[in-house]
C-alpha cells in the first residue's frame, strides 16, 4: 500500500499573502484543522502549516514560508497529501477508496475474476465501483448484497455473482 493518501487539491491563491483555496478530497473536511503539516505534489514535500480554515465548502491554508500569491500560484493543480500515518481509523465495513483501487472483483463462490477497480465514486445514497475487463467499463454500487467481502491487504473484492449481474451497468 501507498506510504501517502490524497486528501486536497491545491486551487489557487486565495489572498496576497500566501494563503492557498484547497478542494477537499476527503469525506471529512474537517480533518485538515487537525494537521500540522502537509506533503505537496508527487515528490511529496513536506509543507508546515501555518493555520487553516473552513470557507464556503473549500479549505484555506496558510503554508510556513509561502508568503505571496504567486508562490501559491506555483503550487497551482498540486495534490495534497498525508502520511497514512495520520489517516483516522476506520470503522469496521469502512475502506480507504485508495486500498479498493486495483483490487479483482472475484466471484465469492469459485473465484472467477470479473474485473479490476478502476474507480469508486462517493455518492450521499451508495458508493459507486468502477471496474475494468478487456477494455470495457461496468458500474455496480457498493452494496453487502453485491459484495460478500474485501480483502484489501489481498487486493480482492468478493461479490455474489447473481446480485452482481442484476446490479451490472455497462458505460461503453
């Protein structure tokens, strides 16, 4: 597994003096008021944090030693991560989107592999699985009578292969 999660999206400069407009990608927001540093871009540099706010849904940060609007504007498109260190704990039955990526949806019966996460898309009613085989897109929910179990640390997702099948959506 990843040594790093993705939690943010650096927007833009939001203020003269450095603060950066960042798109939460996490379902609790809030956990950014928590942090005391952040890693930025793919190289995964580490950035003290100043302060943090809430704003209309969008996340504020003011980086130690980011002093300007235009030092934010180089961090524009950036990713934001954590050390999964500092990830909270997850409930039983909860995942990481990240751990179910590139896991095989297998049949729970006689491991017959349908196809690999692609994607999972948090919606308010159910999560949505993205998966991929010989090129062709399918949509299932996560849902427990679609999936018997997942084995993260094995990479596998195990569904029930009748549910599975009235629950299919094909996107190509």
């Amino acid at each position: 597994m990843n040594d790093f999660t993705v939690i943010g999206k650096i927007l833009k400069p939001q203020a003269l003096k450095g603060e950066a407009k960042v798109s939460p990608i996490t379902r609790d927001a809030m956990q950014f008021l928590t942090y005391k540093y952040l890693y930025i871009g793919e190289e995964h540099i580490k950035y003290d944090i100043d302060y943090c706010r809430m704003q209309d849904g969008f996340v504020i940060i003011k980086f130690h030693d980011i002093n300007s609007a235009e030092m934010v504007d180089e961090l524009r498109n950036e990713l934001i991560y954590i050390d999964r260190s500092q990830l909270a704990t997850l409930d039983s039955g909860e995942y990481f989107i990240q751990d179910l990526i590139g896991c095989e949806v297998v049949d729970n019966f006689n491991n017959t592999v349908f196809g690999v996460v692609t994607a999972v898309d948090e919606y308010s009613q159910v999560n949505t699985i993205t998966m991929r085989k010989d090129n062709k897109e399918f949509l299932f929910p996560f849902l427990d009578k679609v999936i018997s179990d997942v084995d993260v640390d094995n990479k596998k997702i195990y569904v029930i292969k009748d549910k599975l099948m009235e629950v299919l959506v094909d996107e190509n």
